[in-house]
C-alpha cells in the first residue's frame, strides 16, 4: 500500500477507524468506474462535491457515484436560491483537492457539509482519500461528527 494520504493522517488522529482501496493502476475515472474496479456497490461510493451560491459561500455535498445532486434540493438545506457547481479550475484553490481526488476530509477551509441520507443504510461508505487512485472506508457516523455534516435527501 502506498504512503497515507492527509485524509488518513487525520482519521488516524481522531482514531476514527477506516479500510483503504487503491485502484491506482486500474485505469478508473467516473465514480461508478472506480466502483467497479474496486468491486464495491456504487451505492455504498461517494463522491464529494463543491458548490457556490450566490452569497458567494460555499457548501460541499456527498452523494453516491451514479447519482447527480438535486441543486434545488441542496440549495434548501443550505437556506439559498440557487447554487451551481464550481469550476473544476476553481477546486484546488477552493478545497485544496484536484478533480478526482476530492475529499470532504481535510479542505482547505471547514464548509458546510450534508451527505445523502443513503449513508445512513450502509455500515460504511467509501469516498476519495484525497488522491486520485485512493479511497477511504469510513462509517458514516464518524465521518458525520469528523466534518461536522449533516445527512439529507440530496439527490434527483
């Protein structure tokens, strides 16, 4: 296995136990992709989101890989109109994370988080360690008091 990640340096700070998967040399991209290369339920992946609302703010969602965001959705638990993904150009100086490696662990800044209420039906998720080609397997739980987040209906 690799070197940790920052994302696994701070679990193991907060002794928040976890599993990693590397699918570095599988050639994976898209979320479901990464799931199936690393023979886990799309369901149980997620990916981390970054958006922007008019105020300017910005809020991360978690939702499982083959879902979109529901941005009405979303833009009511936050209490804005309107919110729009991010420029991808825009991730690294925002989140601290490229395209591919975002994780709601260890951002730049600490914003605020909600991850689709589906977490809940599963004893763990997986999502990015921060690297592209590294995921982390984390009960929603502990990652709900780790970032302080929020679980909510947030997909289509």
């Amino acid at each position: 296995m690799a070197d940790k990640t920052n994302v696994m340096r701070i679990l193991d700070k907060a002794k928040i136990k976890y599993n990693t998967y590397d699918y570095t040399d599988s050639g994976a991209i898209s979320g479901k992709d990464v799931a199936m290369a690393m023979g886990q339920n799309p369901s149980q992946v997620f990916k981390t989101l970054v958006t922007q609302a008019k105020s300017r703010q910005y809020y991360v969602f978690m939702i499982p890989v083959q879902k979109e965001l529901d941005l009405k959705k979303a833009a009511k638990a936050v209490g804005e109109k309107a919110l729009g993904m991010i420029p991808q150009k825009d991730l690294l100086a925002v989140s601290g994370y490229i395209h591919g490696g975002c994780s709601p662990i260890g951002m730049k800044k600490s914003y605020t988080t909600f991850i689709d209420i589906s977490a809940v039906s599963f004893d763990t998720i997986i999502f990015s360690a921060g690297k592209i080609g590294r995921q982390v397997e984390v009960s929603p739980n502990d990652l709900k008091q780790l970032i302080r987040a929020e679980f909510i209906d947030l997909v289509l």
